[in-house]
C-alpha cells in the first residue's frame, strides 16, 4: 500500500479493523484512508462486535474495559452508513462459505467466522464498496472461487496502548 491515501470507492469494514483500532494497530497509511474515503458498517460486524458482550466474562477485571471499548467504537459508527446485507446476498454467501470450507478443508469450529467473511465480501461487493481487512486467507479464497469482489488488505501495525480512532 502507498504512503499517499488518495480517494477511491467507499470501504466497507471487516470486524478485524474496530478490533485493531480498538489495540491501536491501524497503520498509518490505513488510517489516512479514513479521511478521505466514506465509511461503511456492516450488521454482521454488529453482531460480531456485539457477541462479545454476552461472551465476556462479567467476573474477569479486563470485561469492563473490553465492554467501554467496544461501545465506544460502536457508538462512532455512524448508523446511516449502518446497512444490513441483502436476503440475496446472505443465501448466495451460504453457497460461498460451504464451498471454500470445503476446498480449503476449513475446520468445523471456523465455519461460522468464514460465513461471516463470506457476506461481508458479497455485501461490499453487492453494495459498490471495498472491503477492508487484514484477513488474506479467507478473502483470497473467496476470490479464487467468485472473482470480482474489492478487496483492499492491510497488516496490523505492532504497538502497546489502545486508541480511540474514530471510524465513522
């Protein structure tokens, strides 16, 4: 990727990217993207985003700050950029996951998460926008099998205290 973030087709977000602002692990030149392309949120990131708060442990000390860091990045979501995918695109991603898990002889614990992947790439790609992630190898299944989606990849920036990046 460029050191010159430059505008280009809307972004979708993948769960990964609140999770590595939260960690402070956006790289620079990902966060440079932030303004200058619009951003979209997905209701599968939501949900994922939101799985942790029935999964967390209320009786584990780090749940609090886990908890007051998720809703923080949820709460900077903007909810007009909030959209749900399609009917279409949710039966077509079911095909999409079953086959790479099936060529890529995925393993069952991980078939939930590559669904998930699976909708994100069918909506961006329904919706116009570029996917944005640092999951190369479930999107670059996804690729070889359906080609066409936009898909931009990043790697985490390695780094100690949390952030507050807005990602609206």
């Amino acid at each position: 990727m460029s050191n010159n973030a430059s505008a280009g087709s809307e972004l979708l977000l993948d769960t990964c990217v609140y999770i590595d602002a939260i960690q402070d692990r956006i790289p620079a030149e990902v966060a440079s993207l932030f303004a200058v392309r619009r951003l979209n949120h997905s209701g599968v990131a939501l949900a994922e985003l939101t799985h942790l708060f029935g999964r967390l442990d209320p009786k584990d000390g780090r749940t609090e700050r886990a908890y007051n860091e998720v809703s923080g990045v949820i709460s900077d979501m903007r909810m007009r950029r909030l959209r749900a995918p399609s009917l279409q695109t949710l039966g077509e991603a079911g095909i999409l996951a079953g086959l790479a898990a099936r060529l890529a002889g995925v393993e069952s614990r991980r078939r939930q998460a590559l669904l998930n992947d699976a909708v994100l790439y069918l909506q961006a790609s329904a919706q116009g926008h570029t996917l944005l992630t640092r999951n190369i190898r479930e999107f670059d299944w996804f690729d070889q099998l359906l080609p066409g989606g936009r898909v931009l990849f990043y790697r985490q920036r390695i780094s100690g205290s949390p952030s507050s990046m807005p990602l609206k």
